[in-house]
C-alpha cells in the first residue's frame, strides 16, 4: 500500500522541517510544491528527502495543490495525503486517519477541523452538513483513495481545488466521509488571509461546487 503526502508551500522555511520530520514515518513519499518561495523552503523539502517542484511563478495554494496531486498519481499511490506546511495538522492523528479511510472504504476522508478562521467556512459548514451530511469539504487535510484517484487528472473547472474533488465524489455517489481532528496553531501568518476577498471566494467556491461539479 503505497501513501503520498502534498504539501503545498511558500515562504514556510519556519514550520516545514518540523512538518516533515513529524509525518515521513508514515508516507512512503512526501511531495512539496514549492509556490515561488523567497526564503529556504526549497533547500528543507530536498534536504529532508521530498519530492520538490519548483513553480517558475507563484501560482497560488490552489493550482500548487493541483500540480502536487497530478504529480501524486503518477507515483501510482493507494492513498494520497493534502497537509498545510503551517504545522496546523495534526501529524499523529495521521495513522487512525488512514485506518480509518481503508477499514471504511472510502474515496475521501475529509478531516473535520475543531472550529473555523473565517465566517464564510463557518456558515459553508453548515450548508454542508445540512446537504451532505458532511461538516468541513474546505479542510487543507484530505485523503484520497480508490475512486476518487481517478477523478484527479480530470481537469478542475474552478479554484479551491480539493474542495471541487470533494464535490465531485460527492455528486458522483463516492464513499466521502468525515475524521474530526484538532488544529493547532499555525506557525506564521496565513496567505490567504481572512479579508472579505478571502469570504467572498470560499462562498463563490461552495456555490459554484452546488452546480458545476454535477
């Protein structure tokens, strides 16, 4: 059973290490997608042994994502892994997870974080739960497995990329469940903000995931 990490990561040179060297005993590959960093996030990732790729610009956490999964499936994996470099997932709650993902069957396992940083995710939750009986489709935290590996390639039609897969296992009857976890802090402050820019497109990604994902 072959396990693959995505880390996508810019300027994370303070948490990545530490991230690394918490989850390597349980992936047989980590890949770090290096978003045009400035400082030494490249230089950690490939002295620590990860598959790095180098955006020639900064393409943003989404299309980072994108090009980490892509990347992912050529290595023929049972399970692929999304994590934040931010030190913000929990590293030991990773065995359970994917035991929990395998005994159950699942296409994706989503990890349900503990509370939400911003209004516009807090209300999507309820949305969710209330539609899809599932609380977090915007968690960085995703598993992805059996059927679900091969929707990867298809093209994404939007951004937000691990929530429009969420989607479209959902809308397309996959097994989708949820695993609660506990964040801890992130390490450093977050890119994507928490303006009424950053509201704004997780609603217009939610909305969006109601009908183009169908």
């Amino acid at each position: 059973m072959s396990k693959v990490a995505v880390i996508p990561a810019y300027n994370e040179s303070a948490s990545l290490k530490s991230v690394i060297e918490s989850i390597s005993q349980y992936f047989d590959h980590i890949i770090v997608i290096d978003d045009c960093s400035s400082d030494d996030t490249f230089s950690i990732a490939s002295d620590k042994g990860c598959i790095v790729h180098s955006n020639s610009r900064n393409l943003g956490y989404d299309r980072s994502i994108l090009i980490g999964l892509k990347l992912a499936i050529k290595l023929s994996p049972s399970i692929i892994m999304t994590l934040d470099a931010d030190g913000q997932h929990p590293a030991t709650s990773i065995p359970l997870i994917i035991q929990h993902a395998f005994s159950r069957n699942c296409d994706v396992l989503l990890c349900s974080r503990n509370k939400f940083p911003r209004f516009s995710e807090t209300l999507s939750s309820y949305l969710s739960r209330l539609i899809y009986n599932c609380p977090d489709l915007f968690t960085g935290m995703k598993c992805y497995c059996r059927r679900s590996l091969e929707l990867i390639p298809s093209p994404c039609l939007w951004d937000s990329v691990g929530t429009y897969y969420a989607f479209l296992s959902l809308n397309r009857s996959l097994t989708v469940e949820s695993f609660s976890i506990t964040c801890s802090k992130r390490v450093g402050s977050s890119r994507f903000g928490s303006s009424m820019r950053s509201e704004f497109k997780i609603l217009k990604a939610f909305c969006f995931g109601l009908f183009r994902a169908l």
